[in-house]
C-alpha cells in the first residue's frame, strides 16, 4: 500500500482506480492546455524567505471567509460530476470536508441532489449556480439552495459558452457513461468503481434531471450547457442573480481587474480570481499572476478567493501571502475523491494542512493571519509587460 504523502500520490491512484472518461474530464484543460498547465508552473516561480529562530511554537492556520471561522484558507471548489468520480462523491467530499472544517461547495452539475447533501450533512455548504436563461430554473435552484440551508452562493461568470477540452469529445463523456465497447472495457478493470456505481442509485445530474424544462440531453454536459446558459449574460443579469440570494454571494470566475471593479459594482461579497482551472479560455493568464492585479483593484473593499493551479500546502500559503482570502481546491480533491472516497477527501486535506503549517513555520510564522506578501520572493516580471 502507498504511503500517501502528497497530492500527486491520490493522483497516481485515482488515475488506476476512475474510468478514463471520468479522470480525463477532471484532469484536461482546454485546447492546447497551456493555461491549465501555467497555473501550477507559474506558482513554482514564487520563492519563499526561510527565516529562522522566530518562535513557531503553537501554530494556527484557522481564518476568517465569509464571516466565519475555518480550519483553514481552503475551500472545496464546486466540482461537476464528483458523484461519478465516486460513487455518492458530492455526500463524501462535503462530509470530509464538515468533518475538516472547510467549506465545501456543491456544483449544480452535481450527481447529488442539494437536498441530498444536505440531507447527509450537518454543517451549511455553499451552492454553486451558473448563468441560466431559464429564470423559472434560476430561481427555483436557488429557491432550493435556500430550503436546504446554503449559506452561500457562489456565481460562476466565466461560463457563458463552454471551453473545448478535446478530451471530453473524443471519450463521449456523458453521466451516466454510455455502455460503448471501449467504456465497458475500461470499466471491467475499474472494479472498486463499478462496485460503488451497482450499490447507488445517484447516477444522473440530480439538480438537473426532472426540473430543468426543454433539457433535451441532460446526460451530456456540452449539449446542456450550450441549450441552456445564457451567452447573452451581461452585469445588470448578474446583478439580478446577485439579487436572487438574500445571503453572502461570490462570484467566481474573475481574472481581469476592471471586472473585480465591477463585481464590487453589482454587490459581491467576494470574488473568486479563477480561469476555471484551465478549462475556458487557453491562452489566458495563469490565476496566480492575474492576482495581484486585482488585489490592487479591490482587495481592500471585498473578500478576494483564490482558484486554479493548487496543488500543495504552499500554493495555499503563496495566495494567501499575496492577500487572497482563502483559497478554492478543485483537483487536489477530486484525486483524493476518486482514489479513496471520503476519506481520500480528507486526506487531500490533510497533506495540504501539513503542507501549509510546517512552510507558515518555516518561514518564521506562527498564525496564517500574521502572513504577508513579505515571506514571499516574487520575480520581477512577475505578473509579465503585456501590450
Ligand atoms: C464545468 O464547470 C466544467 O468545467 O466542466
């Protein structure tokens, strides 16, 4: 048995153990891949400062986001398809992440229902909707997030259209997946998977399927996105959808400062700096070198989140020294998800914890709120001249 001592171990074994189509929708950017990769590269860039004999007796990584407490600056990001990762995924990551002490939010793309989660949960999570025409739609998911006890909403507003990730098209991803001869091969080694899927009954987009009208295939995430998000989205329809949730609201998908400015404009809590992990727009910035653009526009009026690219402990501490509120991660625990459940979800967690508490600790401190962008090296060019 491997010794798990970091992210890409769940990876390794999370490749082994999900169906190709499965691992593939998680682990592709889009097109050439280039901003997918960049989000980690670009991370590694950043130095740290060892500093030492400073007292580093009786740390803490717990913080603020949203007005409460956690354990610590991470969150789980609203992930789609996480119920076919693992069998009832949505019910194990949220109850992984409860027990932690970190917020977990719900996609709507979820193979687990609102309901369902909350259900099987103790603790509030956030709910994650996206730009929808159908406003009947809008407002009763959001109507739901509210009976279900969501204590917040998190906006996705860089998905107006879908970004092409060829790997999608070319594997026929669908939720369930369609019985071809090459998904049944791949599954027959997959059988701890298998196993899970026979023993439950949530295997469609619970939040979709039976309440979205003029669906036609809700199996396919490319056919519904393109039938049913709203490519006409503009910031007076954010600012209605802001308006649709009498809680805290996030909207996730920020990478440019004048749309931060904007955010603050139509009355955002927070943000989330995010290029969607890569999976929109290639060719765009890495969302560690968009950030201090953006800090500089609004990181003083609202909650900055930050998104895409993290992989360990100290990406978490770099975004953080860089002033981003807290941090979302997307892959780092779908791996941990799809190689062991709820409890590879909290022992993702774990590995970034430790990641974060003994780097806090080697760069000489003792409270993540104590963190600055002075344990930082940052090149110069950092954030690159463009013209
Ligand atoms: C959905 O948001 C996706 O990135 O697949």
């Amino acid at each position: 048995m491997t010794v798990i001592t970091e992210i890409e171990d769940l990876r390794r074994i999370y490749k082994r153990r999900v169906p190709k189509m499965f691992y593939d929708y998680a682990e592709t950017g889009s097109w050439t891949q280039q901003t997918f990769r960049e989000n980690t590269t670009d991370f590694a860039k950043i130095r740290l400062r060892q500093r030492i004999a400073k007292d580093m007796a009786g740390r803490s990584t717990r913080c603020r986001m949203l007005g409460e407490e956690w354990a610590m600056p991470v969150a789980l990001a609203p992930v789609g398809l996480c119920g076919m990762q693992h069998a009832d995924g949505e019910i194990k990551a949220a109850r992984a992440a409860e027990k932690f002490g970190v917020p977990f939010t719900l996609s709507t793309m979820s193979i687990c229902s609102i309901e369902d989660v909350a259900e099987h949960t103790e603790k509030p999570f956030w709910f994650q909707v996206y730009t929808l025409k159908d406003d009947d739609f809008m407002r009763r998911l959001i109507a739901r997030a509210k009976d279900a006890k969501c204590s917040a909403i998190v906006i996705t507003v860089d998905l107006q259209v879908m970004g092409q990730r060829h790997k999608d098209l070319k594997n026929g991803l669908s939720a369930p997946p369609k019985p071809t001869p090459a998904a049944i091969l791949d599954v027959m080694t997959k059988w701890r998977w298998a196993l899970g899927m026979a023993q439950t009954k949530r295997r469609f987009f619970g939040n979709i399927v039976g309440h979205a009208k003029g669906v036609s295939n809700a199996a396919s995430l490319s056919s519904w996105t393109a039938e049913a998000f709203d490519q006409s989205l503009d910031w007076e329809r954010i600012k209605e959808l802001r308006d649709m949730w009498d809680g805290p609201v996030i909207l996730k998908g920020i990478l440019d400062a004048e749309d931060a400015k904007q955010a603050l404009n139509v009355g955002a809590d927070a943000i989330v700096v995010s290029n969607h992990g890569g999976r929109q727009l290639d060719g765009a910035l890495s969302s560690i070198r968009a950030l201090p653009s953006i800090m500089d526009a609004v990181g003083d009026k609202m909650e900055v989140h930050f998104d895409s690219g993290i992989r360990s402990g100290q990406d978490v501490l770099k975004a953080r020294a860089l002033g981003a509120t807290g941090t979302m991660i997307g892959r780092a625990f779908v791996y941990g998800l799809g190689a062991m459940g709820e409890e590879g979800v909290t022992k993702a967690l774990e590995v970034i914890h430790k990641e974060l508490d003994t780097s806090m600790a080697l760069c000489g401190k003792r409270d993540i709120n104590d963190v600055d962008r002075d344990i930082l090296l940052v090149p110069e060019d950092f954030e690159g001249r463009w013209a």
